[in-house]
C-alpha cells in the first residue's frame, strides 16, 4: 500500500508541475529602430534560452510569420498592425520603437523634380499596409489618384534589382534600399518629414501570449530599453555593433538614427497611457486614410489596441 501511495503522490506532483513555456520568439526586418533588441543580445542583456530573435528579409514574412503563430511578438509600422488586426483582431500594441522623422523615402530618377511629374510613371513599393499607407499620403500630397501613376508591387529585397535593371522610375522605401538607391543615382523627392508622426513602428502581442510569456516579455522590455540607453548615451560603442549586424558603414546607421525618434521607457508611457491614449488617437487617424483608400475594412474601434502594462512593469537598473 505505501509503495502504491507513493507512487500517486508522484504522479499527482508530476500533474502539478507547468509544462515548460518554450522561448518567447520576437521578428522583424533589419532596421535600425528594432536594434535594441539584436544589440541586447550582444551586449548579453538578453538569454536566448528565454527570448529567441529571428530576423526577416521583408515585412510580408514578418506578417506572414505573426499571422500563423511562429513568432509571439513582431516589430511592425503601425498602419501594418492595423492591418494585421483584420486576421488577428485581437492583436495589441504593447511598445513604441520609434517615429519615423525623414527615414521613410520616396526615391526617383534624376530629372523628376515634382511629384507632379510622377503621373504616368512606374512606382516601386512593398506589397505591406506601410507601403500602401506611404504611398497614399505621397498621392495625396501630389494630387494624383492612384490611377495616374503604375504601381508595381515589390518585396523589399527585389527594389534595388528592379530599379537597375530600369522596370522602376521611383521607389517607396527605407533603410538599406534607400542607401543602395542613392548609389545608383536616385534621389529623395518625398520623405516622412512631410507627415510627422504619421508613420510609427512598434512591437504587438497577442493577449494570449503576452499572459503565456510573461516574464520573458518582461525580461525582453527591461534588455530592449537598457540596450536603448547604450544606443543614446554611448554611440561610440553601439553604432560599430549595429553596422557590423547590419552589413554596412557606422556613417550610414548614423544618418538613419537621424530620421528616427527613438522612443525610451518614459516617452512610450506618455504614447501609450491616456484617456485617449496619444498612440489610440494616432491610430485611429491612421485608420481612417487606409479605410479611405480602401485598405482596411472593419470597425474603427481603438480601445483594446494598446496594452501598456508591459512597458509599466519593466524595471530598469
């Protein structure tokens, strides 16, 4: 009898115990804004056995990624996570990376000097709400419906070939793309100067899983805004790292952190907490010109968006 005891004391312990979470898994494209994350985990504020950090060519794998559960949290524009609440609807904001200030371009061949000059012309942009959202606004800007001008749908990877090759006139873009465009002659005609606070990139969870992996996102925040201060306060250390991840020159992270606020703890606070938050006020206008420009459907409803407690609860050293 006491052996048969305590063998279901075993096997009701063994019932008790928490099947092991596996590691919180973050995704997104190479981009200076979601450095804090790779620059973590160099500087060794971040266990990989806890928070795993895979990395995309484009955003439409990104996306693609969320949507089908292989990553818990996504560094995503706002306008993409608009559009990825129509298949996960109910998909969170739960930090601000950054506001774009200058680092989204429109990008043409010399000799067209206006945007006027784009009607009739072939424009190069990624297949993602971000791309069609910039483009809407550069449209807007120009006076041009969508129907003066050709559009061609593009991944990230596939602008600079396509634009060499003479398929393109201009291109919609950021980051790497735009410093090889500007190698080949291309220059800056529309830039998000032009729509302050219009185009943000942040990172979103699932309620599910920011409740599953809780620690590790608290953990993740905590390393995210610590590597964060290293990038502000010490660029000498951190501008090296961040070209060496991203196969390019320590001038050319330095010219792209210009065309980016990068948002610490306390300003994503005040981004993120508010009746109405400033983030669900940004979104909602957000909403709206990808509704008109017929990219979204659905209801406008801001208020489950953003979770804040994130952010709130992570503690800094």
């Amino acid at each position: 009898m006491k052996k048969i005891y305590g063998l279901c004391l075993l096997l009701f312990l063994a019932g008790c115990v928490e099947e092991p979470v596996q590691p919180l898994v973050f995704g997104a494209v190479t981009w200076p804004g979601y450095e804090p994350a790779y620059l973590a985990r160099e500087l060794g504020f971040l266990d990989e056995s806890q928070v795993h950090l895979a990395e995309f060519t484009n955003t439409t794998e990104v996306v693609r990624a969320m949507r089908n559960g292989s990553l818990q949290i996504a560094g995503l524009t706002l306008d993409e996570a608009l559009s990825l609440r129509q298949s996960i609807p109910d998909l969170q904001v739960f930090m601000v990376v950054d506001v774009s200030n200058g680092a989204d371009v429109l990008m043409v061949r010399q000799g067209i000097s206006s945007l006027g000059q784009l009607k009739g012309k072939r424009i190069g942009v990624e297949k993602t709400a971000l791309g069609a959202y910039f483009l809407t606004l550069i449209l807007r800007a120009a006076d041009l419906p969508a129907k003066d001008v050709h559009i061609v749908s593009l991944p990230l990877d596939e602008q600079v070939q396509a634009y060499r090759s003479g398929k393109l006139d201009a291109v919609v873009t950021f980051g790497l793309v735009r410093d090889e465009l500007s190698r080949l002659g291309a220059v800056v005609l529309f830039d998000s100067t032009k729509v302050p606070g219009k185009i943000v990139d942040t990172l979103v969870v699932r309620p599910a899983d920011a409740v599953l992996y809780s620690k590790q996102l608290h953990t993740f925040a905590k390393a995210w805004f610590r590597a964060l201060s290293v990038i502000q306060s010490d660029p000498a250390l951190a501008y090296p790292l961040l070209a060496k991840r991203e196969h390019v020159q320590v001038a050319q992270i330095d010219e792209t952190l210009r065309g980016l606020e990068l948002l610490d703890k306390r300003n994503n606070l005040l981004q993120l907490t508010g009746v109405p938050a400033p983030l669900a006020k940004t979104a909602s206008e957000i909403h709206i010109v990808l509704k008109q420009a017929g990219l979204l459907t659905g209801n406008d409803d801001m208020s489950q968006l953003i979770n804040s407690r994130i952010v709130a609860e992570a503690g800094l050293d």
